[in-house]
C-alpha cells in the first residue's frame, strides 16, 4: 500500500476515495472498503482511504477523546489487509481544521487529490466547525458529469448499527464474543517485547512485556488470549497464553499501564519481536489484592481458567468440523 504523510500539490491520477477515521476497521468501515475497492476496480483507478492523524477529537477536544481500537500502524496493516492500495494520511492540526468545507472539497478532494469517485457515510460531516455535510457534497462535488458521489447507508448486526462507539462499550462491559462480531476478528493489541521488572518470573509465570504506544485502551482486566508473531526465519508462530493489561496495583503504585502476557509452555527468547494479541475471553477485572501469596494463588487460577476455556473452544471446533464432513 502507498502511504502519503502530506497533502499532494500537484494533480496527480484520479482515485476513488473514502474518507473517515477507521479506528478499529470494524464491519461497516470493511464494507464500505470493499465497495470503493468495487468501484476503484469498475473505473480503473485506485482505491485509497483518506484518514487523519491524531484523531480530530484529540486535537480539538484532548479530555473527550474515546480510547483508540487501533494506533495509526495498526489501521494502516489492516487497510492494506482489507486490500486498500493507498492511503492519505492527513495530519489534524489547528491550521487542517480550520479549512473551510469549500476549500476541503475544491482545492483538497478536486483539485490535489483528483478524486474522481467518492464515498461517503450519510452522517460525514467535514470543514472547520463540521459546517460541511451531504448537501453541501451533492452541490458542489460533481463537475461536468466527471465525478460520482455514493452515499454509504450504516450497517448493522443484529438491529445494532455496527461502529467505533459500539465496539468501545462492548470492550468496556467485557463482551468480547461482541466485539468480535461487530469487528470481523478479535480485538487485538500489537507491540513490541521490552525488558520489565522480572516480577512475572520472580512469581513463577514469566510474562512477555508489550510496550504501548497509547495509554489510554477500550479495555483492562485478565484475558484468555493468542499470541501471533514472525520468527527470525519470517515463519509465522502462535501461541496461547493468559494477558493481564493494566497497572499491578497488588505490586505498583501509580504505575503506567502494562501489558503482560504469560504464553503456556513456552520457554523461548521473544525479545525485540513485534506480537500481536488477540484477546478472546475476558476472565476478571484487575484487583489489589492483600499480599503476594493470595496474587499468586489467582494467576494459577487464572491459568486454569484460560485453559478451561481454550479446551471449550477446541471442543466446539471439533465438533464443528465433524458436523461439515
């Protein structure tokens, strides 16, 4: 996938674009994916995503802003996974806010990028103020017949409109089986193993330390969770294990949050390498608890009841496949 960190100056080949903020890449930002790449491929151009960095609301609103489902490395795998050719990348900043609906759509969509088709969910709002909306889109987007404008109705699950804002709250009240179905996949966290305090291993359960580019997550608390990585060969390798994400306030105080993740038998060196977690199966919610002795005792509980529910899961795969042959 082309990436392009700045606006374009000069004219370049017509794309068919859609614009938002992707965080998380749930159904509904899949589906309107697969209808600009329908339309990309109809028209013979590319297919490209225009999105923003940061998020506009952690520019102009810092003490509103949700917790992101993805950093901007994350969004990016994922649209080029979803098989978008390129994305522009607008930085959010105080002078990119306050240009005008009209400038947005003439001198940026028209004029630099060249958009020749365009889609659109019915509620984009856009331009400094979000004065911007559809109508003012519908009037002076199209030139001469040379431009298409789609307007892109929300999709649902189950009578729930499937968005960034669902997938949050389904996070939050720890219905991962929901967020699962409203993003196409489990949530996952990517990061890179670091060096930490040992205190996993000086407990018994060594722990793979994720570095986190955000401190502020949708979630916290004790996960059953799959570990997902590229080996020194390029091989890809997985592993189970149980995740705690969050601050240790049994052996921390006032410590950034963390996220650890104990992989079952598993006794190799994963420094340095980049794991991706899926989490799976919420188990608790993090706890203080009074001393070393009564953590320990949890984690080995935690451990069981990760496994329980992997064995739950192998079973119904199986019986699954056994129900296809």
């Amino acid at each position: 996938m082309h990436i392009t960190r700045r606006r374009i100056t000069d004219r370049g080949e017509p794309v068919a674009l859609t614009i938002g903020n992707f965080d998380g890449v749930h159904l509904g930002h899949q589906a309107m994916i697969a209808r600009l790449k329908r339309a990309a491929g109809r028209l013979g151009i590319a297919a490209c995503v225009m999105t923003f960095e940061p998020h506009p609301r952690e520019r102009l609103m810092p003490g509103q802003a949700p917790a992101r489902l993805t950093d901007l490395r994350e969004k990016l795998e994922l649209l080029a996974a979803y098989g978008v050719s390129r994305a522009q990348i607008c930085r959010f900043d105080h002078a990119f806010a306050k240009i005008s609906a009209e400038s947005f759509v003439t001198r940026i969509l028209q004029q630099e990028m060249n958009v020749r088709w365009l889609l659109v969910g019915e509620d984009f709002r856009f331009g400094a103020q979000r004065t911007g909306d559809i109508a003012l889109l519908q009037k002076i987007f199209p030139e001469s017949g040379e431009r298409e404008l789609e307007i892109m109705p929300p999709v649902t699950l189950d009578g729930q409109r499937v968005s960034s804002t669902a997938v949050r709250s389904a996070l939050l009240s720890g219905d991962l089986d929901l967020a699962t179905d409203l993003m196409g996949r489990p949530y996952s966290v990517s990061g890179r193993v670091v060096d930490g305090l040992k205190l996993g291993r000086e407990l018994g359960f060594p722990t793979a330390n994720i570095r986190l580019k955000q401190q502020r997550l949708p979630l916290n608390g004790i996960f059953a969770v799959e570990a997902g990585w590229c080996n020194d060969s390029g091989h890809t390798r997985r592993a189970r294990g149980v995740a705690s994400l969050g601050v240790r306030p049994t052996v921390l105080n006032d410590a950034q949050p963390l996220l650890e993740v104990h992989l079952f038998d598993f006794n190799e060196q994963i420094y340095g390498q980049r794991l991706r977690i899926d989490f799976l199966q919420k188990l608790r919610d993090e706890e203080k608890f009074p001393d070393i002795e009564t953590l320990i005792t949890q984690i080995e509980h935690d451990i069981d009841c990760a496994k329980a529910y992997f064995s739950r899961m192998d079973a119904a795969m199986h019986q699954t496949v056994c129900l296809d042959c």
